[in-house]
C-alpha cells in the first residue's frame, strides 16, 4: 500500500536523524556493540545474552526510524520491508563482527569497508533476493549518518586543534576541485560524473560525493560508482602512505597533515595515522575534521554553481532555484553541528558523544551494505570503458602530490 508523501528524501534524513538527536539527548543509547575478540574462545563470548539484547534493541530501534522514514517519504511499508530490512542488518552486525577481531582492528579496517565487502560479495556471486530490494535505500541510510557527523564537528574543538588545519583544507579543496574537474572533462565524462568524482577527491570523499549528489540532483547509480571507487582506493593508500612518510623522514606535523588531507574516509586517516604516532595522528585527525567542515559550505557553493550553469533558460536563476537545488540534508548537518558546538553544555554534548557516533557509523553501515549490493565489478570497470576510473585516479595521484607541497608550506 503506497501511503501519501509527507516529506523528500532530505527532509526525511533530517527528520529522522534530528528525532535521533533527541532520543538520545532524552537518556536512550540504542547502538552497536563494542567488540574485542581474538580466537575461538573471544568469538564465543561474544555470543553473550547481554549482546544479543543490545542487537535486538539496535535491531527494533532502526526498524522504527526505517518505517517512519518510508511513511513520510511515501514509500510501501510491508513484512517484506522488515524482512529486507532484516538481511541488511544482519550484513551490518556480520561486519561489525570481523572488525571486532583484534588483528582486523590493529589494522584501523572500519566496519562500512566490510559492509561494503559483503554486499559486493552477494551481489556478483549470489543473487540479491527481489524482496530486499525494496530497502535498498543507500541515499537515505546516508543522509541520515551525514547529519549525525554534524554532533560530532564541534568548532571550538577545531580552532582549539589548529586554524592551520583549516588554512591547508580551504587552499586544497579550491584548488584539487577545479583541476579534478578539468581532468574529468578532458576524458569526456558528463558533468554530473565529474562533479562528484571532483568532490570526492577533493573534500572529504564519501560524504562530499554524497552531498554534491544532493546539491545537482544527480543520478544514484553514478554516486554510487563514486562511492565505490573510493573506498577501494582509500585501502592502498591507508597502508602505503605512512611509509612512504616514515622512509623520507617527514615531520609528524607534515605527515600527519598530508594523510589527512587525502585519505578520503575519516577510518582510514585515523589508522593510518596510528601507523606514524600520537603527533601526526593529531594534525591528521585536524585536517580531516577541516575537511568535513568545510563539506557544508562546498554543497552551498555547488548548489548555486549548478543552478547558475544548468538553469535551462539560460536565466538568472531565482532564490527558489537556488533553494531547490540545496540539499536539505547538509542544512540538516549544519545545524546539528552548531547546535552541539553552541547550544547545548559541554556535559550533555560529552553524554551522547558516543552514542551519536555509534549510531553513525551504524546508519554508515546500512548505506555501505546497500552500495555493495547494487554494485557489479563488472560496472565499476566497464563503466565508459574505464575512463572514470583512469581520470579518478590521475585527480587523486594529483591530490596527493599538491597536498604534500601545501603541507611542507603550512607545517614544514
């Protein structure tokens, strides 16, 4: 049964992360489990009574923001939905099992790679059951872990942490953006390609690409496409960068400013920081949190860019343009994030600091599950013959070379 549409996709991921907000800030922490297990005697006790409660809590607490989430988007709520729903967390908590392993922990390996691994793994050797499909919402999941990110970006901790952090970001990000941008138009891509691929190398991978989607309405298989290639990149670079910066005697500063301002998911900047000491793990952690401050302002000025260069009157294009084009979810991460920076007492923000991230990366999980799922191998590769792929990696090979000089210029 279709019910009426109350709210869009972005409206929806704001209403919904935003109830989230205030369950938790009411005293309920629904969340993942903590894991920490080694062998086969660490696996068993991780089947605990006390675990299965916390699952099964997390279980019915994301099942209610799902449904209220397809009610007010308007899409059919069924048993076959729960069911869907179902498989998809369960392929969340199987990742969130293996990342507890101590050995895959010590490698800094998150749990959305791994949701991302399995979803691959049953969409081109299974088969993805019809009656899933349906909770394939990637978008959505997405959204709503993007203003969750917003509690955690408080801005006093930032300026406290370094403005030079913040120096390095603005000066890569303008600059990575437009050269990306170019390199993706000299290999022919279309322009809502480029725009996210450009987004995604150039501020802070994932997240970026998912917000330039909303800023240019753009198509969910080519974010997709995006998202993919950046987490499959971001694994090399995770383990070969620290020691490329060990071997040439980088400062922590320099070292730690450079991973952060080109490994694009926050999970891989922190173990790859790990790799090189506390100090560069700091500036790498700084840069990182820059980058993703920064993520709201680049949708804005995106979102205004399209509507000026894609109005098809060739028109001045209206405020209400302009406001269409937003995407409502980064607004949604704005005000969370200053609500938690100025609002409310460091008290009650330090109270649900974790909670809220737990619930994050579980809304991170859900989106990286569903990506995988509706990803072939075959498309990442065949997609234009390849050429997106070759110009991500030529933008990227750039990024990487231009934000060590910025790097050595700033903290050298």
């Amino acid at each position: 049964m279709q019910r009426k549409q109350w709210l869009n996709e972005d409206w929806t991921a704001v209403f919904v992360a935003f109830l989230i907000i205030v369950i938790n800030l009411g005293g309920f922490h629904p969340s993942l489990p903590a894991l920490n297990w080694r062998g086969t005697d660490g696996l068993i006790t991780i089947f605990a009574p006390d675990l299965f409660l916390t699952l099964t809590i997390l279980w019915g607490f994301g099942l209610a923001m799902v449904t209220l989430g397809f009610i007010t988007k308007g899409d059919a709520v069924s048993l076959r939905m729960m069911g869907g729903y179902t498989l998809i967390f369960s392929i969340a908590v199987a990742a969130q099992l293996i990342t507890g392993n101590r050995e895959i922990k010590a490698l800094g390996l998150e749990i959305v790679l791994f949701s991302l691994f399995i979803g691959l793994f049953i969409s081109n050797l299974l088969k993805v059951p019809e009656w899933v499909r349906p909770v394939i919402q990637t978008e959505l999941y997405i959204k709503i872990g993007l203003v969750l990110l917003g509690t955690g970006i408080i801005f006093q901790e930032m300026m406290q942490a370094g403005a030079l952090g913040l120096i390095q970001s603005i000066v890569v990000v303008v600059v990575v953006w437009q050269v990306s941008f170019w390199i993706c138009r000299k290999f022919g891509l279309d322009d809502e390609l480029r725009a996210m691929l450009s987004s995604a190398v150039a501020i802070c991978g994932v997240s970026a690409a998912i917000a330039t989607a909303g800023a240019i309405k753009g198509d969910s298989k080519k974010l997709s496409y995006v998202i993919s290639l950046v987490l499959i990149t971001a694994i090399p670079m995770m383990l070969i960068m620290p020691y490329i910066a060990r071997s040439t005697g980088m400062s922590d500063a320099v070292a730690g400013a450079w991973l952060g301002g080109t490994i694009d998911t926050t999970g891989a900047v922190v173990a790859a920081g790990h790799v090189l000491g506390e100090e560069a793990l700091k500036y790498a952690t700084v840069v990182k949190f820059s980058q993703n401050v920064l993520l709201g302002l680049a949708a804005f000025a995106i979102s205004v860019y399209w509507a000026y260069t894609r109005n098809e009157k060739q028109e001045r294009p209206s405020a209400r343009t302009i406001w269409d084009r937003f995407p409502k979810f980064v607004l949604g991460f704005i005000v969370a994030s200053f609500v938690f920076s100025f609002l409310l007492s460091p008290h009650l923000v330090a109270g649900v600091k974790s909670p809220l991230k737990g619930l994050q990366t579980f809304w991170f999980a859900l989106a990286f599950t569903c990506i995988g799922l509706e990803t072939k191998f075959n498309d990442i590769f065949s997609l234009e013959n390849g050429r997106p792929a070759i110009a991500f990696l030529i933008a990227q090979s750039f990024n990487i070379l231009f934000t060590l000089i910025v790097a050595l210029f700033v903290f050298g």
